[in-house]
C-alpha cells in the first residue's frame, strides 16, 4: 500500500470564495473530496489543510516516519518559511518525494511569490494548471514509482 498525504498550507480552505478569479471556483470540499476518490488501488490519499505552520510542519515529519509520499501546496509559506523548507528536506533526504504544486502561476503574480524557499528541496514542481496541478502531481508520483 502507498500512503500519499495531499498536504495544504493557509488560506487553501477557502477556496471557491477566496479570490476566484485566481484560485477557481472549485470549493476546498469537492477538491479534497476529488482528490481522496481519486486513490487507485494500492494507494491511500490522505487530503489535509492547516493554517498552522507548525501542524504543517509536524505532518511532513509524519510523511518521513510512515514513508508517505506527499503532495504540498506550501500557499504563502512557499515564499519564507525555512522551517518548512527543512522540513520537507527531512522527506526528500529520506528519499520520498514531495511534489510542490501551486494553483496558480506564481512567476506571473506579484513579485514576493516569484521565490519559493521550497523548491530547492523539492522533489519537483507543478503550478499553474488550477486544481488539476494537484491531479497532474498525483500522476507524477505514479509515474516515478
Ligand atoms: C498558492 C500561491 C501562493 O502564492 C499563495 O500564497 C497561496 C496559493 C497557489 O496555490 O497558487 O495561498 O500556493
């Protein structure tokens, strides 16, 4: 069985409402619930959100203990938080992958979003195709295994 954690930072509960012109109109329930349904045999998903950046940080530490492969949209801890830099270094090291995955395109907002902290230690990135970049990252954990 592959466990896959779908791990979501600040503000990604809103969605639907938050900035739809951005984000979509997709609400966080029917993403999390696509996402979960999505699982294929062999696989469990697990969809979390959290505007805590320390929970965030201690589920990513439970990714490295349960060899979990892991899906994260850091949201606006992509662009400072070392500490979750680090701790998705802990994952990486270990040697399972963290697909980072934006909604949007940050390299076409505004220019605090063009860095992210978290890609260096990233296994890789996806960003920009809406909530599909979630489904598109799922396809790329199967595809690597
Ligand atoms: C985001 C992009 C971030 O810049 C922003 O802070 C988010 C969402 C995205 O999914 O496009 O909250 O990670």
């Amino acid at each position: 069985m592959t466990s896959i954690l779908v791990l979501n930072g600040p503000n990604l509960s809103r969605l639907g409402s938050r900035e739809p012109d951005v984000y979509g109109t997709t609400t966080w329930s029917e993403l999390s619930e696509s996402l979960s349904s999505s699982a294929e045999s062999g696989e469990s998903i697990d969809v979390r959100q959290t505007n805590d950046e320390a929970e965030l940080i201690g589920w990513l530490h439970e990714a490295a203990d349960t060899n979990a492969e892991v899906v994260l949209n850091p949201a606006a801890f992509t662009h400072y938080s070392y500490a979750l830099r680090d701790a998705v270094a802990v994952v990486t090291s270990a040697g399972l992958p963290v697909v980072e995955v934006h909604i949007s395109n940050p390299h076409a907002r505004e220019e605090f979003r063009h860095t992210s902290v978290i890609s260096g230690v990233a296994t890789g990135v996806i960003a920009g195709f809406g909530v599909d970049s979630y489904h598109l990252a799922l396809a790329a954990l199967r595809a690597r295994r």
